[in-house]
C-alpha cells in the first residue's frame, strides 16, 4: 500500500505504558494508518520515508495545562509558540486557572482585556462570545498546533458579575450556568477555576459546585488551581497545611458535583510546605479510595510564572491601583508584606516589567533590583507593580524545592501514579522566559528518566501522552496506535534533554529529531521546518 510518510526502524512507545517494541509507522491522511512489523517492511512504500534508527517513536506530547488561548488569536501565534513545537508538544488545553477566551459576554471587553493581560501576547478583538465562536475563528485563521479547551470559571464570573466581590443572586447562578452548558455544549473539555486569582479567590464552594456540576453532566471534567499552595495562606484560619485543606476543598466539592478532578500544578511553595508532600499526596489518595475521581500534574521546574498580583490579599485584588497610589495604602500593604520580605528579595525574579524603560531589571531578582532602584525588596516589589499598572509577570521560586538539589517534594510528585505532565507557562514575546517554556518535556526524558531513573521512558510517556489525552477527553490523541491522529515526536532516549534554567531559558532542547503535527513536519531531521505551517486542529471533547 502507498502511504504519505513511512518512519522505520524506530522503537515505539506508544504512550499507553506499555512496554516498547519494534515497527515501522505509516501515515496517510493525517492519520496512523499502520503499525507494520519490520520484517514486512517491503510491503510499505511512501512518498516520504523517515529513518528512526536508534530513535524512538512516540506521541505528540500534551500540555494538559495551557494559557496559551490567549496568544491563539493573533495571526504569528506560531512563531511565538514555537518553542512548543520545538521540544514535541503537538496538542495544548487552554483555559486553564479559570482564565479563558470563551464563553464571554463581549460587553465585558475591557474587564476581560484586564483578566488576561497576563497570558496574552496583545490585545486583540473579541470576535466571538461562545466557544463555538472562538473554534470557528481560529479555523479560519489556522492553527499551529492542536488545541482543546476549558470554560475558565473567573471570565464567565466577571462576564455576568463584572467586579462583584458578593455571592451571586439566583439569577447570575443560572446565567453562569447557562454559560458552562453552552461551552460544553460546543465541544469544551471542561471547566477550570482560579482559586488563587480574583474573581475565583472570592468564590465559595456552593457557587463552584453549581457550575461543576453543569461540566459533570456533559461528560466534561474539572481543573482547579487551588485556594493554597503554601502550608500557611490568607486562604484559611487554621493551624493544620492550607495546601492540604486547599485539596480537601477542591475534593468535596468534586464529590458533590459528581465531577472528575484535575489539580493543576500541584506545588509545594516555600520550604516548610515541602515536608507536607506525603501527607498531601495521601490526602489526594484518600479521596481517590472514597470513590471521587481524582488526579494532579507537575512541571520538572522549582519555579514557576505567575503575575505580580499573585502575593496580594483578596481584600487589595480591587482597587489595588488606588492602594498603590494612596501613602495609607502603601503603608498598609507594605505592612502586610513584612513576613515575605526574605522570599521577594530571594525567590521572586522578574520576567516581564511592563515598561520598556524598566527592561533592564527583566530577569533579576528583587533583591538585586531593590539595590538598583535604592530601595529594600518590599518598596522595589510595590514598585514594580505599580509602575506596570500591575500587570508585570514574575517567576517565583522555592517551588517544591530549590536550585541545589533539594527536589525531595517534586519528585515525590512527578513519580506518582496519580501525576501527569504539564508546562504552566505564560509564553509571549516579552521579557524574561520560563524555562518550561523550552525544556518541559526533553527535561523529563532526559534528566529525571535517563539520568535519575525516576521513571521508566515508557511511563514518563504515557503521563505526557496517552494519560493526557484519556484525562482530558481527546478522543483518538495520545497513543501511536492505527486511527489516532499523526502526532508524532521522534527522540533519541540517549541524547534527548535541555539545558534551560530560570538564569538562562531559552535555550533549545537536544534530541529531538522529528516532530509531526496530524503528519505535518514541522521539525524534521534536528531542524526546524514549521514557519508559517498550520497543520493544528480544534479538538472537541469526545
């Protein structure tokens, strides 16, 4: 039979766990058509073959964790993306942390322009109010990779609620609602919530589970950034671990609402929360032996992006601009920050300042920019964020472990049978990157399977791969198997790796030979081939 692309004398790890094995993959029509047995090989010919001799064959990875929705509507979102593609992510779900693009009430433009000034490239139109939409928009316009998506919780609050602190009426509960049915309506994976972002901070169990169970009833699941993610918060008025309390939360409301559960980013913030993984992992466990279907996803990093805001307390996310202009306000806030002043100076490094003349202080962190700007981390910090209108974008570290080694709480994470892969990066053109950006899945594969042997290369795969895709509904993704889209990425397990820290991200991953996007090149041979390729497609739940 005549095929479009042939790839021989690869080893496939098909992304199901399974242990790997030899054959041939054959390709036509965007689709795997055939697993051929290397013995067969003369039965096969095609108009393209690859070489995989000593490499391996594997799905297009899957970045369960996204926000990248937000640059998708600009037309060079595949150049800004690239580094993607580059390290073999194929497949994205955005609308993550209950921030996402649709479903939106247009008339809530400049609020939700505001909401997402962190995530987005820059502004753009809002041509769409459903997911529906937005689907049909980016078809229009291409897309570089595939992408599925989740009704964000905080955009359809502040499109109903604008700025309202309160509990909604009935009224806005059942307009909230009849937003979560639409989007799951037209094809959403599910709905996600911000729990430690306004509007979802102020949002209380009753009202999330309303809308969780709207999700559970289309068949869709439901991703939570927690209230806590540190042993002590604002969050809760209890001596026990707030990130513990923050996954009991987010369980019980799970349970209520008959929803499957996805814990986004399960961190572990500052040192003392470090020695509350077990205990949290056994949390998530004892929820999973209640009968609530539950699971949590790691990035390889001990730091992650996030937005300058992130440390206010709730009663400053509104109005905080006035605070920062007021002396009383200043004071207050300043303050409230004492306790916090070691972690700005050594753990908070700028990555995005805002404006063009602050640029120079991109990729420090506030203790040295404190000693530039002549002031002591807490005034550098305020600073900052009032200069860039409060939207600058940080990287905070002491995530799950430091930069010298003490990785006990994230690898205690990464190697559980309950954890999927993810990224959790704000990618844009400006300022200083996240290295997840670059290196997420080479680091994997390379550092802590190769190296440290903390997961076999067929496990690591599935968790990047086969478990992503059954988890969040992708239908036929995440497996080399016949009938599952052409996403493939072709590594050697020998070489594969980056190099990309918070010091120096953008570097480019090692190993990866070739990348296909539903049988599309867009890495072929270790280089890049993917300019102005928009082989991606809309993936609705299935």
């Amino acid at each position: 039979m005549e095929y479009d692309v042939v790839v021989r004398n690869g080893v496939v790890v098909d992304g199901s766990g399974a242990p790997r094995y030899r054959a041939d993959v054959a390709i036509k029509d965007r689709k795997i058509a055939a697993l051929i047995d290397p013995g067969d090989a003369a039965s096969a010919s095609a108009a393209r073959e690859i070489d995989a001799t000593g490499l391996a064959i594997a799905p297009g990875f899957i970045d369960m964790h996204s926000h990248s929705d937000w640059v998708l509507p600009i037309a060079d979102h595949g150049k800004i993306l690239k580094p993607f593609l580059l390290q073999g992510v194929t497949t994205f779900v955005g609308g993550n942390c209950g921030f996402s693009v649709a479903p939106v009430m247009r008339e809530r433009k400049r609020m939700l322009d505001e909401s997402g000034q962190l995530c987005a490239e820059r502004k753009f139109d809002w041509e769409w109010d459903d997911v529906a939409g937005f689907a049909a928009y980016l078809k229009r316009r291409g897309l570089a990779l595939n992408v599925a998506h989740l009704a964000g919780h905080g955009s359809i609050r502040l499109s109903v609620m604008g700025s309202d602190a309160g509990e909604p009426s009935a009224d806005q509960l059942r307009a909230m609602q009849a937003m979560v049915e639409g989007a799951m309506a037209d094809g959403a994976v599910g709905l996600s919530c911000g729990l430690g972002y306004f509007p979802g901070m102020i949002a209380k169990p009753a009202e999330l589970a309303a809308l969780a169970r709207v999700a559970a009833a289309a068949g869709g699941v439901l991703t939570s950034h927690l209230r806590a993610y540190s042993e002590r918060s604002l969050f809760f008025d209890s001596k026990f671990p707030h990130n513990i309390l923050a996954v009991r939360e987010m369980a019980n409301i799970a349970r209520e609402a008959g929803v499957p559960l996805q814990v986004s980013h399960l961190i572990f913030v500052g040192q003392r929360t470090w020695a509350t993984v077990e205990d949290t992992i056994a949390e998530v466990e004892r929820h999973k032996n209640a009968g609530v279907d539950i699971a949590f996803d790691t990035f390889p990093y001990t730091c992650g992006n996030t937005t300058i805001r992130v440390i206010f307390p709730a009663w400053a996310q509104t109005g905080l601009e006035r605070l920062l202009d007021s002396s009383d306000g200043w004071a207050k806030l300043r303050a409230g920050f004492r306790p916090l002043a070691p972690f700005i100076a050594d753990s908070v490094q700028l990555m995005w300042a805002v404006k063009p003349e602050l640029s120079h202080l991109e990729g420090k962190f506030f203790g040295q920019i404190a000693d530039e700007l002549k002031l002591d981390p807490i005034d550098a910090y305020l600073t900052i964020t009032r200069e860039s209108g409060t939207r600058a974008r940080v990287l905070n570290h002491l995530y799950s472990g430091d930069d010298y080694g003490d990785e006990h709480a994230l690898r205690e994470a990464m190697k559980h049978p309950l954890n999927l892969f993810e990224m959790d990066t704000i990618l844009t053109s400006h300022g200083h990157q996240n290295p997840a950006s670059f290196g997420t899945y080479p680091r994997i594969l390379g550092h802590y399977v190769r190296e440290l042997k903390l997961l076999t290369l067929e496990d690591a795969v599935h968790k990047a791969t086969g478990m992503a895709a059954q988890r969040m509904r992708l239908g036929a993704r995440g497996l080399v198997r016949p009938g599952y889209a052409a996403d493939l990425v072709i590594f050697s397990p020998e070489t594969i790796g980056c190099a990309a820290d918070s010091r120096t991200p953008a570097l480019a991953p090692v190993g990866i030979e070739h990348v296909m996007v539903n049988g599309t090149a867009v890495v072929a041979d270790g280089k890049w081939c993917g300019d102005g390729v928009m082989a991606g497609e809309w993936i609705a739940r299935k």
